[in-house]
C-alpha cells in the first residue's frame, strides 16, 4: 500500500466544535498577556493553523501559570492541535491532562475520541491496544449517529492495523452505515475482506472507493491484487500500471507489476520492473525469486540461476516459497548439464516440501549422474 502518513488520514475525523468552557473566576486576575494568548489560540485553532494555535496557547500557559494548566478545554485544544502538527508524544500528554480535568460529555468524547486517534497515528507497540480502550470510553459519551461512526471507525483502524480483520470489519461496516461518502473507510474494508478471503466484498468495496475518489492509490493497487491472486493478468497489468504511475517510488507496486507482466508472459516487462525493484531492496528475497522466474521463463539460464541463488540468501529457511526456489534452481541446473547441483537443490527442496514432482525430479537427475558417470 502507498506510504500515505496514517495520521493524514485520521485526524481529519477530529471535526471538533470547541465548548469554551472558563477556567475559574481566578481567570479575570490573570495577566493580560494571558487572555490575548489563549484567544488568539483559539482563533488559530478555528482557522486551521495548528501551528499557530500551539504557540499562542502555549505562550497562555507560560504567562498564567497553574490556572490555566486546570483549564481542561485549553489542554485539549492544544493537545489537538499538537496531534495535528504529529507531535503525537506531546499530543498525547496535553490530550491525557485534559482528560482528567474535563467534566462535560462533549469534552469527555473529544478528549477520549482525539486520544484514540493520536495512538492509532502514531501507532507504537500496544498503541492499538490503547486506542480502543480510549475509544471504548469515548463511546460512552458519544450522542447522536454521526459520533457514533467516528468511534466504529477508529476502533475498525486500530484492529485494520493490528491486522485482525474479522473486528475491523465489524466496526468499519458498522461506520460504514451512516459514512457512506467515506473513501478511506471504504478502502480499509476492501483491504480488510481482501486479507480475510472474501474477493467478492473486496471487490465491491474496492469499487466503492473509485467511485468516490477514483485516484484512491490503495484501492487501485489493491484491485490488482485481487486480480493478481485470481490469476487474471491482464486485468491485474492495467490495475498495477495504474497504479505504478501514481506512485513511480513504490517498489512494492512494481513488485506486483512485475509478477503480473510474469503471469502474462510478458517477461521483458516483468524483467524491466523487477531489476528495479532488488536494486532498490537488495534483501527483497521473493523479488528475486520473482526475477529469476521471468529470466528462465525468457531463457536466460545464466541470470536465473544467479537471481535464484540471490533470492535463497533471504527466503526464511523452511518456508513454501524457498521450497519453490529450491525446486526452480535445480531445474535450471539441470537444463545446463549441472545435474550435482541440481541433486543437491532437488533434496533441499525436498526436505521442505516432498511434492511429487520433486521425487520425481530427484529420481531423474540421479539417472543423469548415474549415465554421466557411465558415461553412457
């Protein structure tokens, strides 16, 4: 998926109507500089300079101390606005001091609602975790069905990213009702029923998505996985171009693209995409797996044989796909009269995965060895 910053894509959803609530009748003792600071804060705030906001409020709690520092709905507005600028550990401190110091429904929800989506965009070990708990108490104080589709859908990220498909698409169908216009949320649950198995709801919630924004990167790359899985090349070539185009940098797209071309028989093509890829990830062991398929699949023996032994430096040892290279390097081996490095790479396979057709193979290239050496 395009490397899009997630807090991008979240804190859009803190469309907050501050309450303005006073921090005490100490508030008309303090500085002037004070009250000037908070306001202009505030004007920030309403007119989306976060920056801005950040400063004034911050230069309001510098000049009123600790009557202000227990004003809650100056804490929140600064947290947000700090949330807002990714200054998610800062964000988070204002957000959690709010916390203990509002006392109206509003602010308990905008105060929980904004916690949940800092720790979604920040995204560290247990942030998740955290986010829905935070979410969770939001929702005790959410009114009204819009609120409610913001908290569905926050808690539905945190389970998207925590990769546990099945709850993010409750919670993100559950949004999903009353946020029908939601290309983002849209995309997350295609990507979620794509991960979960289910290509028919992937597909319908992918073409929801490029109705509503038909330049949505992750929706178009995604459609190409779909096709890529279900082994319709053609279709998944001009997704994965597509998409190629709208991020040239993506090594992950190309990757994909290149396995398409591959499965198109279009093995130049896939040979083009695929260089690029391992020059850009070196360590990138299924790329090039993938490229020493497209320079045999195009009978260039010498560049799959050295493709293949790249790609076994980084397959994880005991897995499917190092069986399959395995397999494919003693084949090569084979085709070019090496048949002891075949043997050994047909029994290495083997010792992963003792398919048919590598019993087979192992059965055959000891008959070769065995008229070699007879010299029959």
């Amino acid at each position: 998926m395009m490397k899009t910053s997630k807090i991008a894509r979240i804190l859009p959803l803190l469309i907050i109507v501050a309450a303005l609530v006073w921090p005490s009748a100490a508030f008309a003792q303090d500085a002037e500089a004070a009250d000037k600071a908070w306001r202009a804060g505030f004007k920030a705030f309403q007119d989306g300079n976060p920056r801005q906001c950040i400063t004034q409020m911050r230069a309001a709690l510098k000049a009123a101390g600790e009557v202000y520092e227990r004003w809650g709905w100056l804490r929140k507005t600064l947290g947000i606005c700090l949330a807002q600028r990714r200054q998610h550990d800062e964000a988070i401190s204002e957000l959690q001091a709010a916390k203990e110091l509002v006392s109206e429904d509003q602010d308990r929800f905008e105060v929980n609602h904004g916690l949940a989506q800092v720790y979604v965009a920040r995204g560290n070990a247990g942030d998740y975790d955290r986010a829905i708990a935070s979410e969770n108490e939001a929702a005790k104080y959410a009114s009204g069905s819009r609120r409610k589709a913001l908290v569905a859908k926050t808690i539905g990220q945190a389970y998207y990213f925590k990769e546990n498909w099945r709850n993010a698409i409750e919670h993100l169908e559950q949004s999903a009702r009353s946020r029908s216009t939601d290309a983002d949320l849209a995309q997350k649950l295609g990507r979620a029923y794509l991960e979960s198995g289910n290509t028919g709801k992937a597909m319908e919630w992918f073409q929801k998505t490029l109705s509503l924004d038909r330049n949505n990167t992750a929706a178009i790359t995604n459609m190409g996985r779909l096709y890529l899985n279900e082994g319709k090349w053609t279709e998944a070539v001009r997704y994965l171009q597509q998409a190629v185009r709208a991020d040239a940098q993506s090594m992950q797209v190309r990757n994909l693209l290149g396995r398409a071309y591959l499965g198109d028989r279009r093995y130049n093509d896939a040979i083009t995409q695929l260089v690029q890829v391992v020059q850009s990830r070196s360590s990138d062991g299924g790329a090039h797996y993938n490229l020493g398929q497209a320079y045999q699949a195009s009978g260039n023996d010498a560049n799959a044989i050295e493709s293949y032994t790249d790609a076994l430096a980084y397959l994880v040892a005991g897995s499917t796909t190092r069986a399959d290279c395995l397999y494919d390097i003693g084949f090569v081996y084979e085709k070019v009269g090496r048949y002891d490095d075949a043997l050994q790479a047909l029994e290495d396979s083997a010792a992963i995965d003792a398919s048919t057709k590598t019993t087979e193979a192992i059965a055959r290239v000891k008959v070769r060895i065995s008229r070699q050496k007879s010299g029959s």
